[in-house]
C-alpha cells in the first residue's frame, strides 16, 4: 500500500468499492418496491470522495481482515449515504442538488427519501452486524450505532438545525461538526485498528492515535466544505446565496482567513499525531493533505 | 411465568421495561440538545401495549439470559417507537394522534421527528450490537436490520405509501403487512429463541416454530389495528373519515366480516403451531386471543 500514491489508492478504492456497493443494495425480491430500490442505488452510487473507507482501510492495514474491511467500508458509505440524504430533505437544509444531481426527495418524492434514508442505515448495520459475528470483539455496531445516534451524527445535525445564529461561535460550531461529522470519521478510525490484527494492546493505543486522527480531519474537512461552499456561491451566484438559506458556517461566522488557519491547524494535529503510533500508513498523512488541498 | 395470568405477566413487563426504556435515551452530555432528547422520550415513553417484548421473552423462556433478553425488549421498543414516528409524518400517513396525543413532528417539528426516530433507530441497535459482543452467536444485529430495512418493515411501508388503491387485494395487503407489521414480530419470536439457553440444534427447531406463531400473530394484530381504526372511526366522526386519508385497509378491500374471519383463521394457524415446539409458554397460546379480544 506504501508504494502508491495517494491518488491511485483512492482510485483503486472506488474501482473495488463501487460493485461492492452496487450488491449491498441489491434486492432478491421486489415485487412491488423496484422505486425504493432505484432511490437507494440513486444517492448511493452518484459518486463520492469515499474518504471515510479510505480511513479504516489506512487504519487497518495490510495485515487486516480484509472481508471484514470491505464489510466496514461498504457499512460507512451506507451510514453516510444516508446522512446525506437526510441532511437534503425539504426540512432539514432543503437542498436541491447532491453529488452533481437532482437531491433524492426531489426525484422519488420526501416520502420515498425519509424510507430510503432509514433503509440505507438498516443495511449498514446489518454489515456491521456480520462483522461481528465473525469477530466479536470488534464491536463495529455498537462503535457505529453510538457515532450514529443522539451523541453522534445525529445530535450534530439538530444543533445544526436549531442553533440560532446568534449563538453560533467557534465553540458551537466546533460542537456540531464535531459530532455530525467528526464522530462517524473517529468511528473509521478506531474500526480500522480494530480490524488489524495485532494484539489487543496494540490496537487500544493505535486506537488512541487512530481517534486523534481522524476527529481532527473529519472537523477540518468539514471546514473545507465550507470553505469551497462559500467560494463556489460566490463565483456562481455571488456570496449571500448560501447564508441567506439560514446556517451560518466557520466561514460565514470567523471569516474566510480565520478558517483557513483553523483547518491547517486542525490538520497539523492530525498529521501530529501519526507520530504517536507504532506504525501509521504514510498516505495518512498525504489524506490531510488531500483534504487541504481538494477543489470539490 | 406459567402460574401468572397473561394481564399480569404485561403489567409486570411494562413495569420492567419502562425504567430501561428511560435509561436507553438519557443522554450525559446534551450542552445544545435538549429538545431532541425529548423527542425521543415523548414517543418512547407515552406507553404502547409492548407486545414485542412479550414475544421475546415468552419465546426466550424462563432459563434465558436475562440480560440480553432485556436488551432486545428495549431495542424492539426503540425500533418500532422510531418507525412509528416515520409513519406519522406529513410526507407518509400525515397523523396527528398517535397514543393520544399531538404525534411527534406536531409537538417538535417534522426534522426533528425524522432526527429522533433515526437516534431511536441507532439506539436500538446499539442494543443489539451489545447482545452480540455477548453472545455472537445470537446475530441479533443482522437479524434485526434485515427485518427493518428494504425487505422488511420499511420496503412493507413503503408499499403501503405507494400502492394504487386499485392494485389493493387481500395479496397485496398481506404482502404490505407481512413486512411492514410481520417482520420485525418475527425476528422477535426467533430472537427469543436464540436468547434460550438450550443447545444450537434445539433453538433451530423452535425458531421455525416462533416464525411461523409470529408472523401470523404480527398479520393478526395489523388486522385487528385496522377493524378497530375502522370502528373507532365510525363511532367518532364517521366511517369515511379514515378512508378518505387514502390507504385502503384489510377492512375497506374485503369488508369486516371477512377481515375478521382472516384474523381468526390466522390467529388459529399461530395456535395450532405451539404444538410444533418442544416447548412453548402457554401464554403464548393467550397472547392470540388477547390479539383478537384487544379493544385498543
């Protein structure tokens, strides 16, 4: 793994993921529900940076149980998946468009969206759940549901939604990306050490590092969405577009500058902290790069 | 558990579960949330009848583990708590009472509803995940997410949606209930097989059995649901009420004599499979007739 770039890891990474993907929504039989599956496949296989399975697959290593990895990966972007759909729905962010296309509840209708939402998270559970049944001491669905849930993703997104604005400052904002999206990114992480192989000491201070990891880049990368928020709407349709729907971000709050430095700082703990494990894949640090660096 | 009467055996469930129930959604740290957490609650915790659980711990019997069998009471309450608040969204079936009172997005807005009945559905497999560390060997968490998601209650509701009330039979119904009602009762019969402590070969046999008694109960108990909608509605504001929302019933396709006549016949078939088991809780046979007695 060490031999690549970074760049043709991720690519590697979508070319064995996507079929992977495709059968985790295959269905045997609907007879009467082939639009719940279409709405399914539709956000899912629209593409997608699949950073998060890069980040149990880095964690993991090359000695990992790798149906167990493959298992994780596809359960993460399923759980995602889902969060993004959600996150688009008319009462949430009421988005229109998601990864370049029309957002699911626009072409299969709110009803169909909110179904194919909890049907995406059912179906990543059930992944996590076989992973452990293979190796119970893993606890991927416990480690998921909590990330998930009211601690996790999900409280995040209602500070999110109901958080007046002006209440909004570097430490809510930290609070809210920290749980909507750090928390799953932080799960990655600590599964991915899990999966190795190395004895259970081993993992639990990897895991430490691991958590580290992967709650700075989730935050910073999340900054970057904002970031590349506000610089897109104000190329393409002048800056107030995207703060006039109501949320403010680190950029609209602190400022472009402040943010940026915020994200590099976030990043630098990041990469700091690789120092601290016992081995740690050099395209670790090459991913907050990436993260620094992407343009979509 | 024999020597109690079957209303006696509910009370005493309900008077259990309900403090675990609580716990299951106190949450430590809710520095911007409350109102999600109360969310959860107000739905969680405004009763419910807790025929589920009975069927889990009726199936799982007196030398079961008790631990986890409490575990999986509070997960299917977690689970169907969150597909109930799904169903009464304005998008889905529009409800505006739900356990007499105002339904969840009516009181709390509907992105909160869709946030909380998402955190219940996390929670409930956290609950199983623990199971599972515990005793791999039950895979609750593959069995419950399959019976929640595309092939199980949410492809049945999402038939229920979308259906044509032409396309309406006693087929298509049974199908929509089958899944929709039918699954997640039957993952808790097998559950509570598999929470016994009798040996692998043993638990196989009596999880068949628990299929088949629970899915004719859980198509049972979906009937009666809509007889009694259907009387409640007549006797309140009259009998086009209901219908009018849409949905076509078991009631409003094949009439009321005939709907009673399948839940009999059903009921029976659920009866008549106890003598199948190499064991089975008698209350089990009077859960039936509770189901068909029910006035609420």
């Amino acid at each position: 793994m060490n031999s690549v770039s970074l760049v043709g890891f991720l690519d590697q990474l979508v070319r064995d993921l996507t079929p992977r993907l495709e059968r985790a929504v295959e269905e045997p039989s609907h007879r009467y529900t082939p639009e719940l599956r279409e709405a399914l496949r539709y956000t899912l296989l629209a593409g997608g940076k699949r950073i998060r399975p890069a980040v149990i697959e880095l964690w993991a290593g090359d000695d990992a149980d790798r149906e167990s990895v493959a298992d994780a990966q596809v359960a993460v972007e399923l759980i995602h998946t889902a969060s993004l759909i959600l996150d688009d729905l008319p009462s949430m962010d009421d988005a229109h468009l998601r990864r370049g296309r029309p957002a699911c509840h626009r072409v299969f209708g709110v009803d169909t969206a909110i179904l194919a939402a909890t049907a995406l998270l059912a179906r990543g559970f059930e992944y996590l759940g076989g992973i452990d049944a293979r190796r119970p001491e893993v606890q991927a669905t416990v480690m998921f549901a909590h990330a998930v849930g009211l601690e996790g993703m999900i409280g995040g997104q209602h500070v999110d939604l109901r958080l007046e604005a002006e209440r909004r400052d570097f430490d809510s904002l930290e609070y809210i990306h920290r749980h909507k999206t750090g928390a799953l990114f932080e799960a990655c992480g600590r599964l991915g050490c899990r999966l190795s192989r190395a004895p259970s000491q081993t993992v639990s201070a990897r895991e430490e590092v691991a958590r580290v990891y992967s709650r700075n880049l989730g935050l910073a990368f999340q900054i970057k969405d904002d970031l590349l928020d506000a610089t897109g709407h104000a190329d393409e349709m002048g800056k107030d577009a995207r703060q006039d729907r109501g949320k403010p971000t680190f950029v609209s709050v602190l400022g472009q500058k402040a943010s940026v430095e915020i994200m590099e700082r976030l990043l630098a703990t990041a990469r700091e902290s690789l120092h601290h494990a016992d081995r740690a894949d050099p395209l670790l640090g090459e991913l907050c790069d990436y993260v620094m660096a992407r343009t979509k």
